[in-house]
C-alpha cells in the first residue's frame, strides 16, 4: 500500500512502509499524557504513531488526526473507528481547531514527509504548527538519516521557531533508520 500511494503522491506518503514500534514509542516518548488537553496527529497515514497515543492518552484529553490523503484516512477509520480525521491539509490546522471549539493544542505529533515539501512549504506549515500550540506546548517529528538539502533547511527553520529543540539518538530498527526532534514552545 505504501509503495503505491509513494509513486504516486511522495509528498502525501512520504514513506515506502509503515513507522517501526520503536520510532513510534519515541515519537510520544516527552508528551505528557496526565495533563495534555489536546492532542494532534498530522499525517497520521496507517495510524502506527495513531496507537501509541491512543493507548496512553488520558479518558479527559482530546485527540484528533489531520490526514490529507483519503485513502489512508479511510484506512485509518477502519482501522480506529471512533477516532476523530480531519480529511484536510494541515495547513488549514487553525481553521479545523476553530470549527472545534479550540483555541490551543498542548501537543503536535507529526508524520509529515519534511525533506520532500519545498522551503516555503516547510515555513507555512511550521508557522501554522507553532501558532496553533499552547506557550509550552510541543511538537514531535521525525526525519530519516538520509542526506537531504531540504532536511538540513528544515532543522534551522525548528531552531527559528521554537525555543527549544532536541533530537533523539537513532532508531536503527526503523526503515529507512530516523530520529525524532522534540521541539517546545
């Protein structure tokens, strides 16, 4: 599935398979999941960082994905059918919080393509992100160990933005190997 939706749309996938249960276990490793209100996945596609947050999120918090690419949005629903998908771009994040009732969000986890979406791309969205998030909110996403201009552009543009930025040490056990950043507001 992944490999066909890849060919045909890259910047909608963004992967040739599915995210390892190592990576998605640090994907949500600094989320507080006791006090966090309101949770947003971006880019959810088959849902493998979708379980983890819904395994330990609190009964009281919110949760919802924004997934622009229908296919993987109704797999997702068949696969968690009582979980919450935005069919849209996440560019349109503060638009789908203010249809809610939501002013803030306490924490974006991210399976977003970045090395794949051009500069201004990666700049609108991380705006969008960064407003959207409570001061002393989070944002968690992940890049493949592969060289890439455009990862490279994407990690200043994290510093820029948010006050905080940290990186994971490698997860091996993933294909292609990655890392998370955690980024704080």
């Amino acid at each position: 599935m992944f490999i066909t939706h890849y060919i045909k749309a890259p910047k909608q996938t963004g992967a040739v398979c599915s995210s390892s249960k190592k990576l998605s276990c640090m994907m949500i490793k600094n989320i507080d999941f006791a006090n966090a209100k309101n949770i947003v996945e971006i880019g959810p596609g088959t849902g493998a960082f979708t379980k983890e947050i819904l395994n330990r999120k609190n009964d009281n918090s919110y949760f919802f994905a924004v997934e622009i690419n229908q296919n993987m949005a109704n797999k997702l629903k068949k696969e968690f059918p009582n979980m919450d998908i935005e069919v849209q771009n996440a560019l349109n994040l503060k638009e789908i919080l203010r249809s809610k009732g939501i002013d803030k969000i306490d924490n974006v986890v991210s399976g977003i393509p970045w090395a794949l979406l051009n500069v201004r791309e990666q700049l609108s969205l991380l705006k969008t992100i960064y407003d959207s998030l409570n001061t002393g909110g989070h944002f968690n996403t992940f890049a493949y160990v592969l060289p890439n201009a455009r990862a490279n552009v994407f990690r200043k543009l994290l510093h820029r933005f948010f006050e905080e930025v940290h990186m994971s040490k490698i997860i091996w056990q993933n294909i292609p190997p990655a890392f998370v950043y955690y980024c704080k507001k």
